[in-house]
C-alpha cells in the first residue's frame, strides 16, 4: 500500500469514527465498497426471494380482507428489493450483473426463505417471528455508515414494522380462536422458532465479517447481540399468545436481565446455505421461471422508455 493510499485510509476512518455518512462519490476502501455491494445485495436478493412463500398464499388467504393485506405486504417487498438494488448501484454495479448473481445462484440471500410456508399459520409466524428478526437487524441499518443504504432503510423499517404486527395479529385470531386454530399456530412457531433464530447469521465467533462490519459502522451490534435482542423481545409476545416457544433450555435469568437460551442446529444453518435445505433448489427455480416469464414486460418497458426518451428529445429540437 502506498502512502497516498494509507493516507486516505485513515482520512476515511476518522470519518466514520466521527459519525459522518460515506457517499457514492466519496472515496472509499476496494473492501468497503465490494462489503457493501455483498450485503446491499444479499439484502435485496432476500426481499425478492422472500415474496415466494408468501406470494402462493394470496389466493389461498382465508378471507378478502386477508388477501389485501397479503398482497400490499408482497408488493412492498418488492419495493424494497428496488431501493436497495438501486442502493447498490451507486457502489458501481449494474441491476443486471446483480440480477445475473441471483438467478445463477452465485449471490446469497437469507436462508429463512428456504423453508416452507404449509399452513395460513405460517404466514402469521413469518410476520411476526421472520419480519421481527429483520427488523431488529434493520433498525440498526438506518444508522449505517453508507449514506444511500441508511435512507433506503428508513422507510424500510417502517413498512417491515407494520408487516411485523400483521403478522402478530395473524397469530393473534388464530390463538383466540378454535383449539384447532391454536394448535396450528403452536405448530407454525416450533418449526419458525429457530429458523428465525438463525437469521442473525452465526455465531460472532465463527462470522469472520463482523469484526470489520463493527470498525466501518456497517453494523452497531454483532450477530449474537442481535440475536439476543430478538429473544427478550419475543418471548413475552409469545406468552401473550399462550403459546410455548419450542426451547426447554429458554428461562429468565435475573442476574444477566436476558433471557438464557439453548443452542442453536448450526449443522442445519450451513447446510441450508450450502444450498441443501428444504426449497434451496425450488425458489431458485421458481425465481428464474418468473424471470423468464417476464422477459417480454422488461423489453416493453424498455421500449416505451426509449420512444419517450425520443419524443422529449424531438420537442426540445
């Protein structure tokens, strides 16, 4: 590394460690830039992903009311998939190379995604237990050190909250309703419980990321902060529910102020982002079919923007 280089390292450094927003056109780190591309990326892979499992539940919803409210939460996953793809473009990388990433399966996104929803219950478990996890992963990215990944994250949050509390109220009815209902939803949170656990990534121990993420303020807490975050905010929901979180080593510990936990099946997160879990194979199927399937909408878009790009540059001649 040459002087010139070293020299604008600790610029940068100092910069972050005093709180400013890195921008766009600011010089940066080679490593912070590809850091960002990978987790803006991965970030907006999961929000286009995860509009599988919950997409085929629209017209099975069980009633309008229900299917409405579905639908406007998978379209606002959709949304935020384009803010934080355009978040990524800024750092000098196409929407196409990233769509290429995704659809071959080189890129990653989160492996919650690779588990089924079977039941109307699941879709009340993955609003609260799933879109509760990212927000408390996401809260703490509205603080982030890139500037343009820090705004797309502000209304972000505000969406992902309400759909955290549509899906509580899922589980809710469900919980007030027959022992049926009940125990469909009991059923739904022991096979979410830990999945949903293991989105905070692994253990700080093992996440060879997080000590860099942590210096840059990419991240304000690690992943097993956050993890433990999400169970002391969790688990009284769940005792308002009646329902049993799936974990005989879960108890309050007075001295710490947190709730103990047991350990989690880290064979069973690798696996799944190894590609071997339950729908790896079927949503990256799924994902390339829509993309081919809507090759003729993205060539009519792109023509109706070049003859309006013609008819603008017509008028001004």
């Amino acid at each position: 590394m040459d002087n010139k280089t070293r020299d604008l390292e600790v610029e940068f450094q100092a910069r972050i460690d005093s709180g400013e927003n890195i921008e766009a056109k600011d010089w940066m780190p080679e490593k912070y830039r590809k850091t960002h591309i990978r987790q803006i990326s991965q970030h907006a892979h999961s929000e286009v992903i995860g509009m599988l499992p919950e997409g085929n539940w629209i017209t099975r919803a069980p009633s309008l009311r229900r299917k409405v409210a579905l639908l406007a939460k998978v379209q606002d996953e959709a949304g935020h998939g384009l803010y934080l793809y355009s978040a990524a473009e800024t750092l000098g990388i196409s929407r196409d190379q990233l769509m290429e990433q995704l659809n071959s399966g080189k890129a990653k996104y989160s492996s919650i995604f690779n588990y089924p929803t079977v039941t109307w219950a699941d879709i009340g478990a993955v609003g609260w237990l799933v879109d509760g996890a990212a927000i408390i992963n996401q809260v703490m990215l509205t603080k982030t050190s890139y500037g343009p990944y820090a705004r797309a994250m502000v209304r972000i949050c505000k969406e992902e909250s309400f759909h955290q509390r549509q899906g509580y109220e899922i589980m809710l009815t469900l919980c007030n309703g027959t022992e049926v209902q009940k125990a469909m939803a009991q059923d739904a949170l022991n096979r979410w419980w830990w999945p949903s656990m293991m989105m905070f990534g692994p253990r700080d121990e093992d996440s060879p990321n997080t000590e860099q993420s942590m210096k840059w303020k990419i991240k304000k807490k690690t992943n097993d902060e956050l993890r433990q975050q999400f169970v002391d905010q969790t688990v009284p929901q769940a005792e308002i529910l009646g329902l049993t979180v799936p974990d005989p080593d879960l108890k309050w510990n007075e001295k710490t102020g947190h709730y103990d936990f047991g350990e989690l099946d880290w064979e069973e997160f690798w696996n799944v982002v190894k590609g071997n879990g339950l729908c790896n194979k079927k949503r990256l199927a799924d994902r390339n079919k829509a993309w081919d399937e809507g090759a003729w909408v993205r060539e009519a878009a792109t023509v109706h923007a070049e003859k309006k790009a013609n008819r603008r540059l017509n008028k001004a001649v």
